[in-house]
C-alpha cells in the first residue's frame, strides 16, 4: 500500500467493490472558503492540476522555506497538496493574496514537514531499489532471495540458501530478469493468498467466488460483493504478517462493505495485531520496479 494510492469507490452493474485503504478515515471537515492542510497519504488520489506549469514562488518566514506553486480553480476552498510535482497551492479564482498568504503562513510546519517525510522516501526508496543481475536480492516475504543466472534448465528456488536460481544465462538483460521473477512471484502469490483467503474465510464464515491477482496502482486489495477478492501480487515483497492482514482485511469486506466499527471487528477477529500490521504497512517501502 507502499504505499503504493489507491482510488474510490468504484461503481460496477450490480456490484459494491471497496478496496483496503477506501474510506479507511475520513476526511477533516473544511472550514468555509478554507480547507485545512489535507494529510498527504497513498490513500488520495491525486488532485487534477493544469498541465501547464505555474510559476514557481518561494516561502520564507525564517523558519520554514520552500518552492510552491498557486492554482486558481473553481472551487470554494484553499487547499494545499505535496507530491512529485511539489508544493501547490489549489485556490478559488477570487481568493485575496492576503487569505493565500495566511493560508500558507497556517500550513507552513505542515508543508515543511511533508517535505522532509517525501524526502526520507526517496532516500528509502533508492536504498530498496533492486539490481537485476546475477547477485542481486529482493524482498521476499520479510527475508531476501539472492538472484542467481547459471543458465538453468528450469527456474529453482532454493529455500535453505535463500536463492532463486534463474533459466537465463550470464548478461540477460534486467528486463528478462525481472519478467522471469515477475511470473515466479505471480505463481507464489496465487498460491499463497487463494490457502490466506480460505483459512480467513473459514473462520468468519464467508463465501469467497474468486482469488485472483492486482497489479494496480492504486491499493492493495479489493474485494466485491460477489464475492470475489484481488490482492496485489507485490505484496510477497512484505513479511507474512503484512500479507495475512490485507488477506483478513479483504476477507472481512465480504461480511461489511465499509470501514464501519463492525468492519473492524471483523477484522480484529481474524488478525487481532492489525492496528500494528496497519501502521507498519503504511509506513513499509515497495521497492521500484525498474
């Protein structure tokens, strides 16, 4: 989930559908004509911006500085947003500068500190990145397979020495090497997460029509009220504890199809520590995948 972004609710003929981070809190209640700094979180999706380019400003009070960017709208409200293009300013088409640079001057901590979260991100980010060649490693399950390129006759895993014996000869390229792990993963996944979601299932006594694989941007699982759930594949890259409790969260949709206090006891019910496995997955890095 990360982390990463998942998107609302999505409408189908005949069908609820509500995926792991939906509605999980809900937004703060905006003042008039000014909404509070909004928490910068994989959970939003992103605020459409126009593609044209505004200019660049610098904030400065002496405590906190940055580079941001206004966006006048029609809207009712002012509204900050950080992300890969930076620090914008979302703003109606009539707001006074003096209303804009009180609003800044209100969120400015707020910016300063999503700055340096965004940051610290990037930083891991880089660190998780993956070497797809002979040595390389990747998360796998809370541990690390080393990648091995022998020339195999057939993909190995060999589970004692934590390595994933590869059918590619010496100087594949990083794209051969990552589409063979890929399907390697998308079988372990499928495996993995059909036995979770049986044993989730059978203990809260719901009917499960389909397991199958996601490889959105946009969240983690999603379950449907036909029954049927998705669970991204790449979360074989987090530890089994991190999988069983998007596994159980899923699950529990099948009872609720909402984050209502029922829902999480549903939840609580088959993974007691999910407040713990909530917050360590919100804060836990997918590596890129490039």
């Amino acid at each position: 989930m990360p982390r990463a972004e998942p998107s609302g609710r999505a409408a189908l003929p005949g069908s609820a559908q509500l995926g792991l981070f939906d509605w999980d809190e809900p937004p703060p209640a905006p003042a008039p004509n000014v909404s509070p700094a909004p928490e910068v979180a994989v959970t939003s999706p992103p605020v459409s911006l126009p593609r044209a380019g505004a200019p660049t400003q610098r904030y400065d009070d002496g405590i906190h500085r940055f580079d941001w960017s206004l966006h006048r709208a029609a809207r009712r409200t002012l509204a900050l947003r950080v992300d890969d293009r930076g620090v914008s300013l979302l703003a109606p088409r009539l707001a006074s500068g003096a209303s804009i640079t009180q609003f800044l001057q209100q969120h400015a901590a707020w910016v300063q500190r999503k700055l340096r979260q965004r940051e610290q991100r990037l930083q891991a980010l880089r660190a998780a990145r993956i070497d797809w060649a002979d040595g390389g490693r990747i998360p796998y399950l809370g541990q690390h397979l080393t990648l091995r390129l022998r020339g195999a006759s057939q993909l190995q895993w060999d589970e004692a020495r934590a390595e994933l014996h590869l059918p590619l000869p010496q100087g594949s390229s990083a794209q051969q090497v990552r589409d063979s792990v890929a399907a390697w993963m998308q079988r372990q996944a499928l495996g993995l997460f059909s036995a979770r979601v049986a044993h989730f299932a059978s203990q809260l006594g719901v009917r499960v029509t389909a397991v199958k694989l996601s490889a959105a941007t946009t969240r983690w699982g999603s379950a449907k009220s036909d029954g049927s759930i998705r669970l991204h594949w790449r979360l074989l890259h987090f530890s089994p504890q991190l999988v069983d409790y998007v596994v159980a969260h899923e699950v529990a949709h099948l009872r609720e199809m909402n984050h209502s206090p029922r829902f999480w006891a549903h939840v609580g019910s088959l993974y007691p520590e999910y407040q713990q496995a909530r917050t360590q997955l919100r804060k836990s890095v997918l590596p890129p995948w490039g």
